[in-house]
C-alpha cells in the first residue's frame, strides 16, 4: 500500500470500531461483493452503530470480475493454481504473500 498516500494497513484482533476508535478515524470503509455480503455488513453495522454510534460506516461495491473471490475460494486453489492462474484473481503481489501462507502441494 505504500504506492498510495496517506494509507497505512494495520491488523487488529478485537472490535472494529475498538481499533477505529484507538486510531483517531470515523470512517469503517467495507467492500461487499453480493447481496449476502450486504445482508451481513447491514447486520454489522447496526452493531456497529450501538457500540459506538460516532462510527460511520462506508461501503464500496467490488467490481463485477472479483464478486465470486472470497478467502475460501483462494484457501482452495492457492496449493493447486499456478501463479498464472492466481493472477486472475488476485494482484501479482498478494500471489506472493499467499505462496508464503498456503504453499503449492
């Protein structure tokens, strides 16, 4: 993410609008891909909203040729795909960081 000014990536356990909060943004910003996606951020974020309502939430649409990529598809094909074949579905630089979490069988 360093090719994009003033973003910075962190990890978190914990509550999202705990870590929002302990990092001075109001802005949850969540991608969805489908109607389910949007049938459970929904639900999130009234949680959301209860836990502490100076928390906004934004979504974005994905585009239409990643709505079927989800973490349990690339679980599935990462061990098996060429990185040829993994590009189609992620940046070459994920393809890296998966081979390093999921290597090939």
């Amino acid at each position: 993410m360093a090719h994009l000014a003033g973003v910075t990536v962190k990890a978190f356990s914990g509550l999202s609008v705990a870590f929002v909060r302990d990092h001075a943004p109001s802005v949850l910003l969540r991608g969805v891909r489908s109607l389910t996606d949007i049938d459970a951020e929904f639900t999130m974020t009234l949680a959301n909203r209860k836990l502490d309502p100076g928390v906004e939430t934004v979504f974005l649409m994905s585009d239409s040729k990643y709505s079927h990529v989800s973490s349990s598809l690339l679980k599935q094909i990462t061990p098996l795909a060429e990185d040829a074949a993994l590009e189609q579905f992620v940046p070459r630089q994920v393809v890296r960081a998966l081979r390093a979490k999921l290597p090939r069988e």
